[in-house]
C-alpha cells in the first residue's frame, strides 16, 4: 500500500507541474500573438527610413562616414528568462565564429537578457549587462539604457562600429550592422533625377535619419528576439510537457498493476478466511442432534 500511495503522490506532484507548465506555454503563445503585431508594425518602419537613405545617399554618399578602425561592437540579443531551450549558447556560438574570422582588435560586448549574463559572466570583453524584456511592454525601458550605453561608448571611443546579433525568423541569428548605418545603400544608382529637398544640411540630415533608424532597428531587433525567445519557449515546453505526460502515465501504470496486487491479495485473504471458518463449522456437531441413547434400568 505504501509503495502505491508514494507513486501516486510522485504523479500527483508531476500532473501539478504539468499545469504550471502548460500555462507558461499559454502565456508565451499569447506573446507571441501580441509581438506579431509590433514586428510587422516596426519592420515597415525601418524598411521605410532604409528607402529614404537609399535615395539620400544617392546624392550624397560623401555624407557617410567610415568606420574602418572603430572598434567593433557587439550588441547581443538574449532572454531575461529561462526554458527556451539553447537560444542563449548558439548567440554565443555565432559569436565566437565571427570573432574567430574577423582582423579587426578585441571587440566590445554589450550582452542583453539575463539568462546570456550567465553565460558571459567572466567574459572580460563584456563593457555592459543589461536587463532583458520579458513582455513586449518592457521594450522601450531595455532600448533606452542600451542608447545610454552607446552613447556612453561613443563619448570614450569615439566613432563605433555596431553590429547586433539576434534571433530572426525562423529561428536564425541574423547579424546587423546598426552603426555606421545604411553601409549597403552606398555606391547605388540614384533611382530620381533630382536630389532631394531638404531643410537641413546633408549631414545635419543624416544625423537625424540615423538616429530615428537606430531607433527603429534596436525596436525591430528586440521585438524579434523576444518572439523568437517565445516560439523556443513553446517549443522547448510542449517537449516537456510530453516527457511528464509519458512519465504520469508510466506511473498510473504502476499504480494500477500494483492495486491489482492488492485487491488480488485481499481476496487470497477473504478466501481463505472463508476456508478457515467452513472447516471450523465442520469440525462442530450439528446444532440439535441426538447423544446417543440413554439406558435405563428396569
């Protein structure tokens, strides 16, 4: 009896994981839903700045500085939280690879989410650790310290070359170049045949397209490694919540085979009992029955 109730309390606490489980993959799933709706939203954005450089630089391409001998920078993408499967090791993976190929110096890390903290908590090349979104709401606060954080870097460096790594569709790390920005616009074609109006000096233009793009891109970038975190997440979850299941059942199982064994063994007892006490009323005279008989003189 004792072994069955132990398997039975062993489910009980599996099945009530089980619920804590699926309704983090409920949660996650309503994430993503919403997210859906920011990354459409600040894709067209920045695809819209993008044209607007492409037909500026057009005319003025000596506007665009180099960024030749500007230290690099890697601003990386990773989860505040956990259960999202190796989302935060292939970040550093990609990493590590692109390190491995570059000829430039020792690059500069600003590591975005707690989870990556961890994973890069002895990394001397880690200039900045900053707090990651759990929710879409938690964006606009996580992008104003990583702008404080360049502009802090920009003040002691100089020039910076800024490069983001972060999970894209379908699950790929894409890797951006944000600063200097609109590096594949140069040397085009100009698509008009007149330059365009503007109400600002050429470089006082770009200043201000560059600021309202990098804004754009760090939302675009944070809003899909957010939804990227979250389709992991439900991924990485439903495979857990299938290897409980499998274990609940495996348990109801045992538990079945041995309340089996016990009501087998309950009825071995009842059975014999019942042997026991017809023997004992066969051992006894019948109730009423005639001594045998009685002699009496004369």
């Amino acid at each position: 009896m004792s072994r069955r109730r132990e398997l039975e309390s062993h489910r009980h606490a599996l099945d009530e994981v089980r619920s804590i489980m699926n309704s983090m993959k409920t949660l996650a799933y309503m994430e993503t839903r919403k997210l859906a709706r920011f990354v459409d939203a600040q894709r067209a954005v920045t695809e819209s700045i993008e044209a607007v450089a492409a037909d500026f630089l057009s005319f003025h391409p000596d506007t665009l500085p180099g960024a030749d001998t500007a230290p690099p920078v890697y601003l990386l993408m990773g989860s505040e939280r956990g259960f999202c499967g190796d989302f935060n090791h292939a970040l550093v993976h990609r990493l590590d690879s692109i390190v491995d190929t570059q000829s430039s110096g020792k690059p500069i890390l600003i590591v975005v989410g707690h989870k990556l903290h961890t994973l890069l908590e002895d990394d001397a090349r880690v200039t900045a650790r900053i707090d990651g979104a759990s929710v879409a709401e938690e964006a606009t606060v996580v992008l104003g310290r990583i702008v404080s954080e360049l502009s802090s870097l920009q003040e002691r460096h100089g020039m910076l070359s800024v490069y983001g790594l972060y999970h894209g569709g379908d699950n790929e790390i894409v890797t951006q170049r944000l600063l200097p920005p609109f590096q594949d616009h140069l040397d085009r074609p100009p698509q008009y045949t007149h330059p365009p109006v503007l109400n600002l000096s050429p470089a006082g233009f770009l200043i201000e397209l560059t600021e309202h793009y990098l804004f754009a891109a760090l939302h675009a970038m944070l809003y899909a490694s957010l939804t990227a975190e979250n389709h992991n997440r439900i991924s990485h979850l439903e495979g857990a919540i299938r290897y409980l299941d499998d274990g609940s059942n495996e348990l109801a199982r045992k538990c079945n085979a041995l309340r089996q064994e016990e009501i087998i063994e309950e009825i071995e007892v009842i059975l014999l009992s019942a042997d026991s006490l017809q023997e004992g009323l066969q051992g006894q005279p019948a109730s009423g029955a005639a001594g045998p008989p009685v002699k009496h003189d004369g």
